[in-house]
C-alpha cells in the first residue's frame, strides 16, 4: 500500500473559522502528527519553534519580553515546553485583542493542566488533530457519521478487504511512519518515536525516577488496548505501587499515546459498569510496540487482532469527528449482564448511535444484541446502531439497525 506525500486535514476548515473569530487557537495532539503542517498552511503567520534551544531559553527567561517581541501573527510551535508563557500571551491579547492574533501548537494536552488552560479561558480555541484518518489518506470526507445518525445506509455490497485490513491496521496514520516501506522500517520508526518522547517530553512534563518503566508499561497497554482499564494489573510486572502506575498512565494520556473510552450511562439501567476502556492513540504504535505485522497478526492471534481492529475503528470515528460541527461524545457501553456496545457516540448530548466491531466477515442476529439493549436504554434518542464487519454487504437487521462493511468508515458510498 502507497500513501500520499501530502494529506489535506479534515479539520483545517475549522480552524479557519476558528481563527476568523478568536485571537488564539491552539492545535494540540501527539508529536509527529502533522500538527506543524497544518499550522503552516495558513498564510501570513510567521513561525517560531521550542524545539529551538535558544528561542526556548530566552521565553522562559523573559516570557513578558518575549511575547512583546512577537510579529501581529505568529505560529508558536511546541508551546507546552514554556508554561510561563501563557500568562504573556493572556496579557498581550487583553491588551490589544483581535482574531487570529496566535496559533499555537502543543504535544501534551493542556486541559490537563488547568492552570494553563484555565489562564486563556474565553480566548483560545482548542482544536484535537489526530494520525491520519484513512478518509483523510482516501484524499476525501467521510459520510460515514452523518449516514450513522441519519441510520441512511442502503442495501449494497462492497468488495470484502482481508489482509488490506491488517496492514491499514499495522500502518497506523503517523505520517514519517507511512512515509517509510511498509515492514520493518515502520516498526523501527515507531520504536524510535516512543524512546524520543519518553527522554525528551516525559522529562519535561514530570520528575520520574525509572524512565525505563515507561515504555514497558506502554506495551502492557497496547496489549490491553480496548479492554476494560485494569491499574491493578498495569501494576503486576513493576516494582512500583498502583497509584504510580495510574500516575503514569495519567501521563501516558497526557502525551496522547492512550485514550480512556468512558462509560455509557442512563437512568433507565442500574447495573451499568461504570469502568473506562483503554485505548491506544494508533494501532500503528500498538502493533509496532507488541512486534506484529499484518501476518503475523492474522495468523497468529486473532483475539489481538479483534481488540487492535475495535481500537482502530475507534480512532478512525475519532479523527472524522473533527470535520464534524455538532459536539459527538464517545462512549462504550456495558452492563452486568453481558450486554455491551463496543463504541456509543452522543451528538449535542441528544441523539445516540451505536457501532459494534467484528473482525469476522459474517454477521448474526446474535450480534445485535447489545446494539439492541442500547436501543432498549436509550429509548426515542436511539438512532441508529451498525455492526461493523470485514464483509461484503450492507443489510438491515431491523429499524436503524444495519451490518456495514469497515470499509465504508472511508469510501463513497453508505
């Protein structure tokens, strides 16, 4: 599989419109995700960089000068490394505010620092960019959400994708890892991000005696991704106690390397488990850090291979959200009784839809049996629920409830 040099990004309409009408906006997501190259096609902004030792040091030795140096429009690159500016850039917009003012890009998540966050409330946006989406490297939109909560997916059949799957799965949506052949020169890219990130941003973001734990734990992760988030045992293999390990899980989430998927609620059910799921930021990362290939994964352990391609749908529905005005939650659900939804998606907090994975290319009755205990939860919010499949054909299992291949998350056609 080849991939484009040069990926339009779902979201870069957003953040034109964001930048009509608020004087900050900050484009925050893991390193290495294109967070730079968006923010460079805007026109007319000049550009500054933290990854620069010496434009690093001298914000932090003068964060008030600094900021009163700085060009009407300016790209302020990897902003999380200088905290101290924040306040700078909150007086400098109440002194003289106007839209578009500053874009800033961050590879940690701020509103997990409230101090920084909270000390630009009312004038920054903050937009998610993601990986790649396989829309976004199909080069178009995905009608996928929108069929979901229009429950508008017609009777068709579609070729059935097999080991093509695997390898999109393998691959992730880092754009330097696909850029590479596909095999061992992407694992090795991926092996390489996460020392990089563990030595260099880890260390900026919180004193930890035993780097070393880091990676190991994001293994155990990668191999829990869309399981229930067990601490306890995270915890097992280290010498360390569980509330460190949820420390650094905390942080790991920080730096957007894991999700937690929170639980589904409703007053019309009781006995709702109320445990988060875990989830890895790219199966490309996950795969790489548990040492699978596409074949190695179809061959070997077809249980990974059901919770890689659950996480890969997952973030996929992820990434296409963000083209998306109306707010979309995401949830899972889960009950004591057996029930479960893989993945719910609220919209404006209102209406519902559910998407169950499965990695086999038949679908059953049986399937819909957690879709239709949402339904049962949901009552008139229902929309829509859609198993999802490795199969050839779109077909109805009764009002809004569909089997649609995988494939239509980001080709034309519902």
């Amino acid at each position: 599989m080849t991939y484009p040099p040069f990926v339009d990004r779902l979201i870069r309409p957003r953040l034109i419109e964001a930048l009509a009408d608020t004087p900050v906006v900050l484009i925050h997501g893991p390193r290495q995700c294109g967070k730079t190259t968006l923010a460079k096609t805007v026109p007319g902004y000049a550009y500054i960089t933290f990854d620069d030792a010496i434009r690093l040091a001298a914000a932090k030795a003068d964060p008030v000068g600094f900021v009163a140096d700085l060009p009407d429009k300016v790209v302020l690159d990897e902003v999380q490394r200088v905290p101290e500016l924040f306040v700078s850039l909150k007086a400098a917009v109440d002194r003289d505010r106007y839209a578009g003012r500053f874009i800033l890009t961050g590879s940690a998540n701020v509103l997990l620092a409230p101090k920084l966050s909270d000390s630009l409330a009312g004038r920054m946006e903050l937009l998610r960019l993601h990986p790649l989406a396989q829309s976004e490297l199909a080069g178009r939109g995905s009608q996928f959400i929108d069929a979901l909560f229009a429950a508008a997916f017609r009777p068709h059949t579609v070729t059935r994708l097999g080991k093509e799957l695997a390898e999109r799965i393998v691959a992730g949506g880092y754009p330097a890892a696909l850029a590479r052949s596909a095999g061992r020169r992407r694992r090795e890219w991926y092996r390489a991000y996460i020392e990089t990130l563990v030595q260099r941003d880890v260390r900026e973001l919180a004193r930890i005696a035993s780097l070393d734990i880091l990676p190991r734990l994001l293994q155990l992760a990668a191999g829990q991704t869309a399981r229930l988030l067990n601490v306890s045992e995270l915890a097992a293999p280290f010498q360390v106690s569980r509330p460190t390990i949820a420390d650094y899980v905390t942080l790991l989430e920080r730096i957007f390397l894991i999700e937690r998927l929170p639980p589904w609620h409703s007053n019309r059910l009781s006995r709702l488990i109320k445990t988060p799921k875990l989830h890895l930021g790219d199966t490309g990362l996950a795969a790489a850090l548990l040492g699978f290939d596409a074949e190695a994964l179809l061959a070997k352990d077809r249980n990974l291979y059901g919770q890689l391609l659950e996480t890969f749908v997952f973030q996929e529905l992820r990434r296409q959200a963000g083209e998306h005005d109306g707010s979309l939650g995401f949830h899972h659900f889960r009950d004591k009784d057996g029930y479960e939804v893989d993945i719910v998606i609220e919209r404006e907090g209102r209406d519902v839809a559910g998407v169950e994975v499965k990695a086999s290319a038949t679908v059953t009755e049986s399937d819909f049996r957690g879709l239709r205990k949402l339904k049962e939860a949901s009552g008139p919010r229902f929309v829509c629920g859609v198993v999802l499949y490795d199969g050839e054909a779109v077909a109805r299992f009764g009002e809004g409830l569909f089997a649609v291949p995988i494939g239509a998350l980001w080709k034309e056609g519902n």
